[in-house]
C-alpha cells in the first residue's frame, strides 16, 4: 500500500514537493513505548534515524519546523 501511495505521487510528479508522515499506534505496553514514526520529504535526509525518547506532544513543533511556520509559545514538547 505505502510502495502503491509513493508511485502515485511520484506519477503526478509530487514526490519531490509533499512530506509523508506515517506512524503506527498498537495497543499494549510494549507496542505504546515503541511507535515508530517515519517522515519523508523536502529538507529530510535519507536514511537519518534517532534514537530520542519523545511523546505525541513533540509532533505539532516538529511539523511546524518542518513547514517554517512560527512555533507557538504553549506547545509541549
């Protein structure tokens, strides 16, 4: 399914110009302190991996740096 989303987007030539975020949510203990969380697009390295303990809190601010839009001054993370 993922390989199927990227060539259409590779088709309408949008690859180049659009961020993918997936993320997975399982429920059980285990599961919830290991979600992964891939991002790819514009100004993401290839193949960059982190091995930082972060919460859902961190998203928004990482989006926000991701988009240049300005961060707000009460978001966690």
């Amino acid at each position: 399914m993922v390989d199927g989303i990227f060539s259409h987007l590779e088709g309408l030539s949008l690859l180049n110009n659009i961020y993918i975020v997936y993320s997975r949510k399982s429920y059980g203990f285990e599961e919830d302190i290991n979600i992964p969380l891939i991002i790819c697009g514009p100004r993401v390295r290839e193949n960059a991996t982190t091995d930082i303990v972060t919460t859902h809190t961190d998203l928004a601010p990482t989006f926000f740096r991701l988009l240049r839009i300005p961060l707000q001054s009460d978001f966690d993370g």
